[in-house]
C-alpha cells in the first residue's frame, strides 16, 4: 500500500498559493490511485488465510495479546479508509459540477484535497478503540496524513498475520512429520526390546513423544512465540522467520535413538551368527589349554631341571556370560544383548591369545630339546659327508648326546653341553681335514 506523494501548497500555510484546475485535477488521479490500492489492501487483509486461522483459533500468550490488537487496528483501518472515501467521492463530485472550477470551487477543492478536511472517530484518530467502542468525539486530518496512518495500521496488522501464518505453515506440519517418524521409530525399538523402563532409549522416546504433543498444541495456541523476528531492520511485515529451536532438538534426539535401534536391529539380525563364532573361539581357547595342560605334563615327565609354568583352566566368568548371552537372545532382549556381545568378542579374543601363549610357554622346553635333537643329526650327518662318521672321539660324543636328548627325564643343560662338545669336536675334525688335504696337495 503506497504512501501518495505531497501535494503542493496547503492554503493553511500563510500566502500560500491556490492550486490550479491541472494541480487539482492530477491530485485527484493520485488520490484514486491511492484509493485503488488501499481497498486492494484491505480486501486482501480480510480474505487473507492466516486472518481466518487467527479469527478461528483459541490463541493464548503473545499471539492472544497481538491479534486482539491487531483486530482493533484492523476495525479502525476501516474507518479511515470510509473517512477517505467519503472525502474522495466529495472532491470528485465538487469537480464534476463545471468543466472549468470557478476560484471558488478551487478554493474547495483546495481545502478537500491539501487542508485537514476530513473528520474521523477519536477512537480512529489514535489507532484504536476502548472495549465501548470508538468515542463520538472526532479529529480532522488531511488526506497525506490519513493515508500514512492507514499505511502504519495496515503494516502492523499484516505483520501479525503473515508472521502466525508462516509460523502455521511450517512447523505444525513438520511436527506431524517427525511424529508419524517418531512412531515408526517407537514400533521398530519395542520389537528389539527398547521400551520405557528397560532402556534408556526407551524413556527418551518417550519424553520426544510429550515434547512433541507440547510443542504442537504451544505453536497452534501461540504461533508468535515461535517467530523471530528480522535482525536486518526491515520493516517490512512479516520480517522474520520461524523459530525452529525446539523442534530442530526434538528432531536431532530422535535421530540419534534411530541410529542406536538401527545398531540394536543389526545385531538381532547378525546375533546367531555371532554367538557361534564366540562359541568357537571359547571352544579353541578350552582345546589351547587342555593341550597346554597335557604338554605340561608330558614336559615334566620327559624334561628334567626345568621350570614348567602352571596352566589355569577355562574361564567360568566367559562361559556363564555366553549363557547369558544366548539367553538374552532366546527373550529378545537385543539391547542388552548388543553390549555384551561386544565385550565378550573382545574378551574371547584375549583368552584365545592367552591360551595360545600358556601352551608356547609350557611346551619350550620339547622345542628346545627338538632343536638340539636336529643339531646334533645335522652335525652327524655333515661329518659322514666328509668321511669322519667312523672317528672314536666324534662317535663317543654323538652317543653321549643322543642318549641324553632321547631318554627321559631330559636335562636340558647337560644335553646342550654334550651338544656343544660334539659341535666343537666335529668342527676341529673337519678343520684337521682340510689341513692335512692342503698338505698332500
């Protein structure tokens, strides 16, 4: 709605001039522009729809207090737009009289168009009304001052429409959306046993589900607690946005619940499979050590003067939680069974590791003594390459070792020395021959 531009000279202001018929007659197609646009307006602001919800709507809080404001405004906007058409259709039916207007008819005109010749309610006059209605007192303004007061009424009323109207057409619709969401999410977590009370997920979809009910009855009482305003300054109506903090929290929340019903899915599905691989680790960690403990024993019979480590047996704790565990998923309870499957993949691992070391550690001395065993074959067998297999010294020394490296119970320490001797033996041996080879070359 435009603001009609100044007129020239009001015969109010001392010596001022009189307009003439082409000044008046340009300032009455102004006016009728103006009218034009006003009822355009006006008309507009009633038919509009976010006027309709607010007239319908049980407002409460900021929304209540403005709206009753901007209704008044809006009875008032009427008043002066009848004041305006009244001095509009008196201007125009005052030039119609002559072709040509007389100095006196000029001189009304003049008064019409540029004075402060048109009267209006008190009520009108200060932009509103008390609750008995406009006083029946009046105030006469000119038609640039009315029309800039029609423009100001005009603007805060509309401000208040479009801002509740954007409001409505946001977020009451979003919020059905991620409710609907939210009881999609609902259904899927109680089928993997996520439930209020059992789960923490639980009760937070619970307290999204009140939050949601909340905040759609608070926009639909109070859309303009949900607006924020323009921080550019613009004047314009409905300068602003629609403040989405709650929802955009609520909406954030809900996300993250769904990825933990989503982790809690997936492990239902992948459960079994799962608890056979834990079975199978646990099965080969309890055969590790069982061998572990039979080494121990064959070591302690056939090795002498070596310190065995002891070996414990399987772990009661990892086998009372795997029962746990299948029991878990026989009730379907997936978001405890989620937990502890992670764990106790991690744990198996360690007591299979564990198991592995107790039989390397229990089982080193047989590998010390079979690395002996295969030196001293090695050595013998070098030594038949070079023809010294039949040496009294070599034979005596072999013998020695091979009878401590194959009779039990074994001392490791003597028969590496035995060993040792045979290697230093055998090494002098072969060094005389390639001497004494030198020698008859």
């Amino acid at each position: 709605m435009g603001v009609p531009r100044p007129f020239p000279g009001s015969p109010g202001e001392p010596d001022a001039p009189v307009p003439g018929q082409e000044e008046v007659d340009r300032a009455l197609a102004r006016l009728g522009a103006e009218y034009e646009a006003i009822e355009t307006s006006l008309l507009a602001l009633q038919d509009h729809a976010g006027r309709r919800l607010l007239e319908g709507a049980g407002l409460a809080g900021t929304t209540k207090e403005r709206w009753a404001a901007a209704e008044r405004s809006i009875t008032v906007l009427w008043t002066l737009f009848d004041a305006y058409t009244a001095a509009l259709e008196q201007a125009r039916e005052l030039r119609a009289r002559r072709r040509r207007p007389s100095p006196e008819d000029l001189a009304e005109l003049t008064g019409l168009l540029f004075g402060d010749g048109v009267t209006v309610p008190a009520a009108a006059a200060s932009g509103g009304g008390g609750p008995d209605g406009p006083a029946l007192t009046g105030e006469r303004f000119g038609l640039e001052e009315l029309v800039e007061r029609v423009n100001g009424l005009y603007a805060q009323s509309l401000d208040v429409i479009v801002a509740a109207d954007a409001v409505w057409s946001a977020l009451p619709a979003r919020i059905d959306l991620l409710s609907a969401e939210l009881q999609r999410t609902r259904s899927l977590a109680h089928s993997v046993g996520v439930r209020p009370g059992e789960h923490p997920a639980g009760d937070d979809l619970e307290r999204i589900t009140d939050e949601l009910l909340r905040l759609r009855e608070r926009v639909i009482a109070d859309p303009l607690a949900f607006w924020v305003s323009s921080s550019t300054g613009s004047s314009a109506p409905g300068g602003g946005r629609p403040d989405t903090t709650r929802y955009d929290r609520a909406a954030r929340a809900l996300e993250d619940i769904r990825r933990e019903v989503a982790a809690v899915l997936d492990v239902r599905q992948d459960a079994e499979r799962r608890l056979m691989q834990l079975r199978d680790v646990l099965s080969r960690a309890d055969r590790t050590l069982t061998e572990a403990r039979q080494a121990r024993g064959e070591v302690l019979a056939k090795i002498a003067a070596s310190e065995v480590p002891a070996v414990s047996g399987p772990s009661t704790a990892l086998h009372e939680q795997l029962a746990a565990a299948a029991d878990y998923r026989r009730r379907s309870q997936w978001h405890r069974l989620s937990p502890l499957l992670d764990s106790l993949e991690e744990r198996a691992e360690d007591e299979l590791l564990r198991a592995r070391e107790s039989l390397t550690a229990v089982t080193a001395p047989l590998a010390v003594r079979a690395e002996l065993r295969g030196r001293l074959d090695a050595y013998k067998a070098k030594l038949a390459r070079h023809g010294l297999a039949q040496d009294p010294l070599l034979t005596e020394r072999y013998d020695l070792a091979r009878r401590m490296l194959w009779s039990g119970p074994c001392d490791l320490r003597a028969a590496e020395q035995a060993v040792w001797r045979y290697q230093q033996a055998a090494a002098e041996a072969l060094a005389v021959q390639q001497r004494e080879g030198r020698g008859d070359s």
